[in-house]
C-alpha cells in the first residue's frame, strides 16, 4: 500500500478554484485500478496555532492536497499517469540551453508536487471511513 499526496497550487479566484474542483473531479478512476481511497483536502487554519504547524499555504495561490492511497506505483501509475503532464525540452528565457518544462493547467499557478509515502505501520481506529463523495 502506498500513499501518494498531491499538492495542488491553484490561483486565487473562485473561478480558478471552481475549474481545479471541475477538473478534479472529472478524473475519473476505473473502479479496479488499485485505488482504496481518494480525497480532496483544504488547508483550514484552526484558531489555536497548536493545529498550524505545517506551512504549505501561501497568499500568493489557494492549495488544495489530495491523499490518495493506492495499492502500488503501478497501479497509480496505469490509472493517473495519463492526467500527467508530459516534460518536453524548452529554452528559459535568455539561454539556449534546454531544459525539461512542464505545461500546466490554466489555474494553476505552479506545477503539482507529488510524492510517495510508504506505510511503515498502520493503526486501526474504531470509526470506519464515511462513504465516498464520488462513487465510481
């Protein structure tokens, strides 16, 4: 089982949230790709700065996180990788050496940042998730 966090940086604007949000949902996952779960989170500042310690905010775009847990990078691989934008090599302003850029969505303000996290140990609580939002 595997983790994969994705951190959306999206322009500010309802407009730009409400296509993120569209585009998101829009993604569609076959039901028997290897994905357990899948969620679309929102930083929330709590009023006691004891819940605020992990700054991945900023003023300058809204971030949005989705907590996908995934059977392997396979899997995750076959079913998302298509939604993945593919690098090609580009020329930066004021050099002629390629580089690898990535296009981006119109609301977003900076490319997606993913990571893997691997699950060390597990502990079972006693609630049981809620139903699902968006049943596929």
């Amino acid at each position: 089982m595997l983790i994969i966090l994705v951190h959306w940086m999206i322009k500010n604007g309802y407009e730009n949230e409400k296509a993120f949000k569209n585009m998101w949902q829009s993604m569609k996952i076959d039901p028997n790709s290897g994905l357990y779960r899948e969620i679309l989170t929102k930083p929330v500042e709590a009023e006691d700065s004891k819940f605020n310690t992990f700054n991945i905010t900023s003023p300058s775009y809204s971030t949005f996180i989705n907590v996908g847990i995934w059977k392997d990078l396979s899997s995750f691989d076959a079913a998302v990788g298509k939604y993945i934008q593919a690098p090609e090599k580009r020329c930066p302003l004021n050099s002629n050496k390629e580089m690898l850029a990535v296009y981006r969505e119109k609301f977003e303000f900076k490319i997606r940042e993913r990571i893997i996290l691997e699950k060390i140990q597990d502990r079972m609580g006693g609630s049981e998730l809620p139903e699902a939002d968006l049943l596929e």
